[in-house]
C-alpha cells in the first residue's frame, strides 16, 4: 500500500520559520504531548510537542502510514509519557524520543522530526 509520507517538514503549506516561538515550556506537562498549528486554517502546519523534563521533541502531526493525523484533536491524543505516541486511527506506535515507528502498519518508518530549543523557557523551531 502507498504510503503519503513527505520528505521535508520546511516544505509543507504553513511551516514555521527557524526560532518561531511554539509555547511556553510550562504549557506543556512534562510527559505530556500537545498540537500546535500554524499557517492557513484550511490546511495549517500541524506540529506536536512532546516534553521529557526541560527536553522537547518536535513532530510533524502526520502518520507515516496515510499522512492523516495522528489525532484531529488534543483530547484524542493517545501517548505513554516520555515512551510512545500513537496514532489513532490504526495505532502506529512511534517512540517519544525520536518518532521511530516500532509497531504497526508503518513499523520502521518514522514521523517527520521538526527540530525544537528551548529558550529562557520558552518553546522555539530549532
Ligand atoms: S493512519 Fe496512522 S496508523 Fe494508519
């Protein structure tokens, strides 16, 4: 089956610029996850933020399995803090700590990375 993954998040409608600020720090529960999105509403950039401690890791919101979504909306996010996060649709399982697929339709591919920094506490594209 044809997977719809693209190859480079700088180049997708709505992707932030190099020290856009995301949120604060704070905003994010450590071991919890969080969507953002930028650009036009109709077809927005869509970044999640997963927190570790001071550590963030960036993803573009988007299954390597069909390129949907791992969730529409925040309350649908399913995760294991500071382990996995998951796609709700057929739940890929991906790590946390770098979007490694390790289970399911798209085992061995990974989510798009989107490189963060946090900065006097607050969130930034890397
Ligand atoms: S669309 Fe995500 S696992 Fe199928």
């Amino acid at each position: 089956m044809k997977k719809a993954q693209p190859v480079e998040w700088r180049g997708l409608p709505g992707a932030p610029e190099q020290g856009c600020s995301v949120c604060a720090l704070d905003a994010v529960a450590d071991g919890g996850a969080k969507m953002f999105s930028f650009g036009a509403a109709e077809k927005p950039f869509r970044l999640l933020v997963l927190r570790s401690g001071d550590g963030v890791f960036g993803y573009v919101n988007s299954c390597a399995h069909f390129g949907v979504p791992l969730a529409e909306k925040p309350e649908q996010l399913i995760f294991n803090p500071h382990v996995s996060i998951s796609c709700n649709v057929h739940y890929a399982r991906y790590r946390w700590q770098d979007g490694y697929c390790e289970s399911g339709d798209c085992e061995g591919e990974s989510l798009l990375t989107v490189p963060l920094a946090v900065c006097e506490g607050i969130v930034q594209i890397g």
